[in-house]
C-alpha cells in the first residue's frame, strides 16, 4: 500500500507512532525505514517530495491496519 | 510603516542574508502565507512530532517569541500575535539548523541508515539547502522580529523555548549526541590548531561555529550560557596561543582581562564584539610571534606596552618586569624596532586613542586622562602631530566616515 496523499504525511505519521507493530517504508532501490524513527519519517517526507517516481511501499502488522488505513491506498487505486 | 510592509521588508532582509523562509499562520494554526517554495513538505516536517501542539498551547497563552526545535534538530523562531479582533497570527522563521546541531551532524546519522545512493543525494541535497544560524544570530532575527510586529523592544531572557519531553527526547538521542560531540569537539581542534598557529583565517572558521557550539548546557539563562560560553573560549584560546609561543603571563593577563570584559558585557552585541577583539587579539599576537623578526625579549617588550599602555610604562618599569638591563633593552629595542622605547610607547597609546575615540562613550578629555597624558592639551598636542587633526576632529571625521 502507499500513501493516500502526501499531505496528510504528518498525520499517517503520529498514528504509525501508535502501531503495536512496526511500520516501514521500502523501496524498490532496496531502502528500508521504519517510519517509528523520527529520522525515518523526516526522510520519508523528502522522499515523498523530492524523489517521487521511487516505486515504494508501506509495510505494517496486520492488527495495525485499521490505525493506518485512513492514510493508505492501494497502489492500482486512484 | 504598516506592519504587512515592515514583515515584507523583513522577510527581504533575512533573504539577503539567509534562505530563511517566513510564514504567517492563524491562531489555529493554518497556513495563510509563506514565501518557502516547498511549503507542503516543510510544513509536514513541522507537524511531526508535538511540534503543533506545543506551538497551539504557547500561542493561547504568550506572545513573546519562542524557539521551536524538532525531533532531529531543525529549529524554528515563532511569534503568536494577539489582537483585539479575531485575526491574530501566528509568524514563523525557519526552518534552520542551529550550528551545534548542524547539518553534518544530521548527514552523518543519515549516513548510518545506507540509503540508495538517489536518495541520499536528495536527503542530503535538501539538508545542504536549509541555514545554518549561531544562536546569536537567531536571538537577533526573534528580537528583530518580534520588535517588527510589535514595535516593543524585547531583550534575548525574554525568549521562551519549546520545553517538550517528547521533543527533548527525540531531540537529543544518545547517538546523536555523541556524534554532535564529536562535530563540536573536531571544530574546535581546529579553532585551537588555528590559534596555535596564528592564522589569521580563524574568524572564517569562527563564523561556522556558534560561540555556544555544543558545549552543553552551561546555564538555565540564555545571556549566562552565552557567557559561560565565551569564559571557556577565553580559556581555550589563550591555551592554544601559549603553546603558539606567547609568554604565559602575558596569556594569562589577557585572559583576567577578557574574563572581565565578559561580565561587564550588557548585551549580546558587547559580548559578539568583545569575543571578536578577543579572537583576534590572541590570534594576532601569536601571529607575531611567529612571523616577526623581532627577538623574543623585544617581543616581550611590546607585549608588556601593548597590555599596560594605559598605565604609560617607563623604561625603568618596563625593564623590572622583563628582567632585562634598561641600557640593554633601550639599545636592543631601537636595534629591532628602529624607534626609541618611549616613541614606541607613544605611537602605540594614539593608536589607542583612535580605538577609544571611534567608541563614542568616552569624552576626549576621559581619553586623555585614561592614557595617562599629562593634560589634555598635551593629548591633543601630540595626537595633532602623528594625526595632523585634533581629536575632537578625527572623531568628527571618522564619525562621518561611519554614517
């Protein structure tokens, strides 16, 4: 899944914070951050901004989904 | 002026300088105006962490500046201004880093996490883009600020700063504290390098470095800590300029001389002037030393003049200090130094006078008197016959000269 709208990054980052589990972010260039991490979300957001044809991900625990769904979207959707 | 104008003005006056960006919230904290051209992303790195809900508190209840510093270093100056109407503002500068906390500290954090080589180059390429600010200019900009929107000038106690557990934590984790240690530790084995050196460049490498650095916490008060700051650069340079060469005692006069001018500092100004004329002055006279043809007794000479011109040495007294014969110095110092002990004396207290005449503080009849000149007619006589003016005169043109 990826981001529903990079706007909202701030907000899809306080509820990672709340996740049981952990939350990562991945790349197809093989990065990998757990967006737990303050410097993790701080360059997730220049990602999101200044690299933004990256093919990523979003990675979570099941039990976490409905925390962060708001935020996400699957890539083919819209 | 109107306040939409002086902010513009303001705004164009920090670009001069810094790619600094200004922004205008309302009390609830959304973006009316900003001038950053990534005002989406940055406002996100904003709004992670309690950044917001620090600011939306403190905003309810103050309307002093406050320092804002996020969970990696990233700082912001806000202002919260409160009118009758609804239509307060919040004004926000930043972001930048402080240079403690500067951007190679955070490069080198990044460094740890291995990123793909695109993305690291746009992490660091946007690190390399935000300002970095000593604490002193910072202080400055919140106080000229906040003077533009209010009109009432405030002093740097009157600064609050954001006191956020969460923040304080994320802020200052152990490893990046460390490796800021270790930034600040290297800078200043340079700053002392370059003292023993007498290399004139240090004020360039000075500028990179915040007088405070990351030397810790040295007071709760912001004017003490600055202080305190300067009191350990005082050390450290008349440390390293002892082993450039200059003479312990004359280091160590210097530094109760400096130690004193610190505490006798009333703004952060003296104390930015003081620390220049200090840097300098060691720096100076280790440059001297090992640049100079002139022996090592002549150079003790002109170091004892230097520091008690104002008591007008006699060769007697000169020469119970120094240890050296009156016959043997006079001889030897006119050998060196092509000029008598006493024109040498002379020449360097009017050279004095012009440093103290350019300070509008002190009347010329106080200069005379400080210098030890017998009257000031006697004063003005002789400073007439180097300076070819009176020096009520020279200020007058030297005044001109600086407007």
């Amino acid at each position: 899944m990826i981001l529903r709208d990079r706007s909202m990054l701030a907000e899809f980052v306080h509820a990672a914070e709340k996740c049981h589990g952990e939350v990562y972010y991945e790349d197809s260039l093989g990065d990998k951050l757990n967006l737990k991490s303050a410097l993790s979300q701080f360059l997730l957001t220049i990602i999101l901004y200044k690299a933004d044809d990256v093919e990523y991900w979003i990675s979570f625990e099941e039990e976490d989904r409905a925390l962060l769904l708001p935020y996400l979207k699957e890539k083919s959707d819209p | 002026m109107e306040l939409e104008n002086r902010l513009a003005l303001f705004r164009e006056m920090v670009l001069c300088c810094h790619t600094l960006y200004f922004w205008t919230y309302d009390l609830e904290l959304n973006l009316l105006d900003s001038n950053c051209p990534d005002v989406e992303m940055v406002q996100n790195i904003f709004h992670m962490g309690d950044g917001r809900e620090t600011l939306l508190a403190y905003a309810r209840e103050h309307s002093k500046p406050i320092i804002m510093s996020n969970m990696f270093g990233l700082m912001w100056i806000a202002i919260p201004q409160h009118t009758e109407n609804a239509w307060g503002r919040i004004y926000i500068l930043g972001p930048f880093f402080t240079a403690d906390l500067s951007e190679q500290v955070l490069e080198a954090a990044l460094a740890r996490f291995k990123l793909s080589e695109p993305l690291y180059q746009q992490a660091e390429h946007f690190l390399q883009s935000l300002p970095v600010l000593s604490q002193s200019r910072y202080f400055e900009y919140a106080i000229m600020l906040y003077y533009c929107i209010t009109g009432e000038r405030i002093s740097v106690s009157d600064l609050h700063y954001q006191e956020s557990e969460k923040a304080e934590q994320h802020a200052r984790p152990a490893a990046k504290r460390t490796a800021d240690i270790h930034g600040t530790y290297a800078m200043e084995q340079t700053m002392v390098r370059m003292v023993r050196e007498g290399n004139l460049n240090i004020q360039k490498h000075m500028n990179r470095i915040a007088v405070t650095g990351t030397l810790g916490k040295l007071s709760k008060d912001p004017d003490r800590q600055m202080k305190n700051a300067m009191l350990v650069c005082i050390i450290l340079f008349s440390r390293a300029a002892i082993e450039g060469g200059l003479s312990p005692e004359i280091a160590l006069t210097l530094t109760d001389h400096y130690f004193q001018g610190v505490e006798d500092c009333k703004t952060m100004q003296d104390l930015q002037t003081l620390s220049k004329t200090m840097q300098n002055d060691f720096v100076m006279r280790v440059h001297r030393i090992r640049n100079s043809a002139v022996s090592k007794p002549i150079q003790e000479v002109c170091d004892y003049i230097d520091l008690h011109l104002e008591e007008n040495p006699s060769l007697n007294v000169i020469s119970k200090h120094t240890k050296y014969s009156e016959s043997y110095l006079s001889r030897k110092f006119r050998e060196e130094m092509g000029v008598p002990v006493g024109t040498f004396i002379m020449q360097r207290r009017l050279e004095r006078a012009t440093d103290l005449l350019r300070n509008n503080k002190l009347t010329v009849k106080e200069i005379g008197e400080r210098l030890k000149f017998c009257s000031s007619s006697n004063f003005s006589k002789h400073f007439k016959d180097v300076y070819g003016v009176v020096p009520s005169e020279w200020r007058e043109q030297h005044a001109e000269k600086g407007k």
